[in-house]
C-alpha cells in the first residue's frame, strides 16, 4: 500500500514541474521592471545631479574636429551602406572558420567536406560581388 502511494505521489510531483503558471513568469516580469527602472533612474539622476552649464561654444556641434558647414542632412550614396552590409555580412561568416578550426579533429572528412562547401559558397558571393563592382568607389 505505501509502495503504490509514493508511486501516485511521485507521478503527481512530476506532473506538476511539468505545468507552468502565470505565477512562474513572477521572476521574470520583476527582472525586467527592475532594468527598466534602473535605466529610467540613471537618465532622471543624471539629469538632475550633472552641471547645467551652457555656453555658445559648448552647445555648438562638433564632429572629428571640422567645423560643420552646410546641411547635416545630405543624402548618403548607397554605395555606403552596400560596403557596410557586405563587411558585416563577411566578418560574420569568417567567425564560423574558429569553431571549425578548434574542432577540426573531432569533426573529420565531413567537417573538412562541409567547410569545403562552406568556403566555395563564400567565394562565390564574394566574387558576385567583385562582378557587380559592389566594392569600387566613384
């Protein structure tokens, strides 16, 4: 009799870590008021504890140590933002070469085949993309 309830007791506790609550998510709701409420704090405080103190040249905008002349808000070329996508896009790839190369062994001539592959597809875009003269200024 005691054997088949613990058994019953035992399937009941597992039953219940199984189940989630509105009651599990507690913690998680006071993490994020608290790091709402310290950022919320930090800009209130600066605010009012930093110095308040302006003048002409302080309040001027500065930018690499050139005076600004003109309209701040000219066009960008596109070709800008298309060299800033690609370094981005192939830094990220060559991150995937460190864990290949930390676990070459493990992997074997199937990780060496798939790298492989990884390489050739990389080369390819980056050679459609040399094609395209993505890369050469005006």
């Amino acid at each position: 009799m005691q054997c088949i309830f613990a058994i019953i007791l035992e399937k009941d506790f597992k039953l219940k870590i199984m189940q989630s609550t509105q009651h599990d998510y507690i913690p998680i709701l006071m993490q994020a008021i608290l790091a709402i409420g310290f950022v919320v704090a930090t800009i209130i405080g600066s605010s009012f504890l930093g110095p308040k103190r302006h003048s002409k040249n302080k309040d001027k905008n500065f930018e690499c140590g050139i005076e600004s002349v003109g309209n701040a808000r000219i066009p960008f070329s596109v070709k800008y933002f298309l060299v800033a996508i690609l370094f981005v896009l192939f830094d990220v790839e060559v991150i995937f070469l460190y864990p290949w190369a930390v676990n070459f062994k493990e992997l074997g001539i199937d990780g060496m085949i798939k790298m492989v592959i990884f390489m050739l597809l990389l080369l390819i875009g980056f050679f459609y993309i040399l094609k395209k003269k993505a890369l050469e200024w005006e």
